[in-house]
C-alpha cells in the first residue's frame, strides 16, 4: 500500500484495488463494444432494430415510464395522476420480454387462439351491455367473396331509389363550406335482412350497404346547417385494381382522404363508417317504441396525438347518452402490433371511425342512427364554434 501525505490529511490507495478497478473498467468498455458491434452486424432481418425497441415499448403505459424517470427526477411524479402506483419492476421486466401483460390474459391468449387477437381493443367508456365478450369485430372473408354479385330484395333496391333523390335535393351550407368528410374504408358491408341471403358472409353487396348510411348522415347533417363531403370511389374495387388484401384497406382509403384534404382546406371532421358482425340483441336498441341500430366508436392508438380524436369520441358518445341513453355501445380503443391501429386518424385530429349496427340490422334502422348522430354531432359542432 502506497501512502501519501498532503496538508492537513492522508490519502490510502490501495494498490491491487486499483488494479481491479482499471482492469473492469477495460473489460466493461470491451464488452460493451462487442456487444454493439454483435448487434449491428447480424444479416437483415435478424438485427435487434428500432422498430422491434418501440413493440417492446409500445405496451408499456405511460405513468410508468413516469414512475421510472420519477426515481432520478421527482419532478416528473408531479404530472401522475393521484393514486397512481409504481409499477412492479419485475411485471414490468416480463412484459417487455414476453409481450405478455400479466395482468390482461388476452395477451396470451390471443397468440395462443386463432381468432382470439379480434378482442385485443380496449373499451374507454363502456356503453349499455359492452364488455369484452362485444367488441365490434371486422369480417374479412375472401375477396371474391366481398365482391361476388349478390341479390338484393325489392324493398332495399326501392329504398335506394328514395335516397337518390333526397340526395338531390340536399344542399351544402356552413357558409357553403364542406366541413365534414365520411369514407367508408370498406364500403360493401351490408345488411342481411336486405338481401336475399342469409349467411353472415355474404353480408356485402356493391349497391345496397354502409354508403347508404353515410349519404343519409350527409343528408342529415346538411339538413342542420353543415356541409358535408361523402367519398364516391368504390374503396374495396381499387383493392382488387391493386391486387392488394382485404386488411389493406385502410391504405386504399387513406389515399382518398389525403387527396380530399389536399383539395379542400375546409375538411375539420372525418368519420369512416362500417358495421358490425356481432348478434343483433347487442346491435339494436328499442327507444320510444322505435328500433335502432346502435353505434361504437373506435380510436386507434398507433400514432401520436391520439389523445384528441379520443375526446371527439368520448363528447360525442356522451351526447348520445344524454339525448338517447343506450344507443351507443361506447368507446374502443385499438392498439398495437395484431390492428391496423391508425384507420387513418393520424392524418386529423378530428377522425374517428363508427361503427353503425351489424349484420341484422335494417336499413331502417340504421338510417333512425344516422339521423341521430346528425343531431348530435350537429350540436357538437355548433356549440363549439361559440365557445
């Protein structure tokens, strides 16, 4: 041991710590460039790559990366929510490692069932008879299944010849300005009770389906002082142009609605209708002696700033409950690597995707929604623009 004497006091080293602690300090410098260069050299495909740290990252919740920042700086623990509790540390080692939250089942499961992933949405406000067992499912069967020609009955064919020509007669206003935008990403969803079949899979046509509810919500909210621009183009025929699957339908639609935005400034609001598959006792709602197809709102969380198309839907919701109580299921939201998870949301603030009724569901009824969401939303909007 080496001992030297300044003024006033005495430092000991130790010689062969010293050692030690250079020594560890080489091997840790080593280790840590192999490791780097281990990871930058593996072939394509076989890498640890961004995108792979953000899946890893993208379940975790946002309080507790606040927790973890909170133990180096207290200042970040300010912006929690009260009673908001640290997380495990081992849950949370699990979690990254396995993609499996401890706490939700679903998590394996949905790897581990075929089909079982469809259920992967969250539910953010919870409408009447919405659990887990409800969520709002998207069909897919084969697209020569989606675009074979089907039969439609008398009366749905006569129905669509009044909405012609009420769509005629509807006239643009908010200052002749279109502010609302309505796509439908997969426009031939239909109703079996308006067509000649009743298969479940075949509950699409190219005339009689979801575009017929939108062009009654346009017509309705037109009604109410507000323009609205409803997309033509038939969606799931340029999918086939393409040669692309049913699940790249949102990137087909999201060429549509980036070139209405290019053309029309004025677009504040877009909303992408479908409908759902689930049984009709949880798609219908009895109000005043009328039948209606009820709605669910669905965000997706694949992209930042989800938080203000989230608001949207809960607003709107909330209206629907006050005005009709029952007719909304709620609010989903879908994340994650198994759903699309953006349905074009990131492209407003102001999107959201609806869903109205399912397969059971009339035409009839569906039209009663559509004019209650114009009420609705017509007064959202309105009330808005005086705040």
């Amino acid at each position: 041991m080496k001992r030297n004497q300044f003024r006033g006091f005495t430092v000991s080293i130790n010689r062969t710590s010293l050692k030690k602690l250079i020594v560890m300090t080489i091997i840790g410098m080593m280790a840590l460039f192999i490791f780097t260069g281990m990871l930058t050299s593996f072939e394509p495909g076989y890498g640890l790559a961004s995108n792979q740290v953000h899946e890893w990252a993208n379940g975790i919740k946002g309080e507790d990366f606040l927790h973890v920042m909170g133990m180096e700086n207290k200042l970040f623990t300010q912006a929690l929510p009260e009673g908001s509790e640290p997380p495990s540390l081992s849950n949370l080692a699990f979690q990254v490692a396995t993609s499996i939250n401890p706490d939700d089942p679903r998590s394996l499961l949905g790897r581990e069932l075929p089909g079982f992933a469809l259920y992967d949405g969250q539910i953010i406000v919870a409408g009447d008879g919405m659990d887990y067992t409800t969520l709002p499912v998207e069909s897919a069967p084969p697209m020569d299944v989606i675009m074979a020609e089907r039969e439609a009955t008398k009366e749905s064919l006569a129905k669509l010849e009044e909405m012609e020509k009420e769509a005629k007669q509807s006239q643009g206003t908010t200052d002749g300005r279109k502010v609302v935008h309505i796509i439908h990403s997969h426009n031939t969803e239909s109703f079996l009770p308006e067509l000649e079949t009743n298969v479940p899979n075949e509950a699409f046509h190219r005339q009689i389906n979801i575009t017929l509810v939108g062009e009654k919500l346009a017509q309705e909210l037109e009604k109410r002082g507000i323009g609205v621009e409803v997309e033509e183009r038939d969606v799931q025929a340029n999918l086939v142009e393409r040669g692309w699957q049913y699940n790249q339908s949102y990137d087909a639609s999201r060429a549509f609605v980036k070139e209405a935005m290019e053309n029309n400034s004025d677009l504040e609001f877009f909303f992408d209708l479908h409908r759902d598959t689930i049984p009709r006792e949880k798609t219908t709602v009895t109000i005043n002696g009328e039948e209606y197809a009820r709605t669910v709102f669905v965000v997706g969380g694949n992209y930042e700033n989800y938080e203000h198309n989230m608001q949207l839907a809960k607003e709107l919701h909330a209206l629907l409950e006050k005005h009709y109580p029952g007719l909304s299921r709620g609010v989903i939201f879908k994340d994650g690597r198994l759903t699309n998870g953006k349905f074009n949301q990131d492209l407003s603030k102001n999107s959201v995707l609806i869903e109205m009724g399912g397969i059971y569901n009339t035409l009839e009824e569906t039209n009663r929604s559509a004019e209650v969401m114009a009420e609705v939303f017509s007064e959202y909007y309105f009330e808005t623009r005086t705040e």
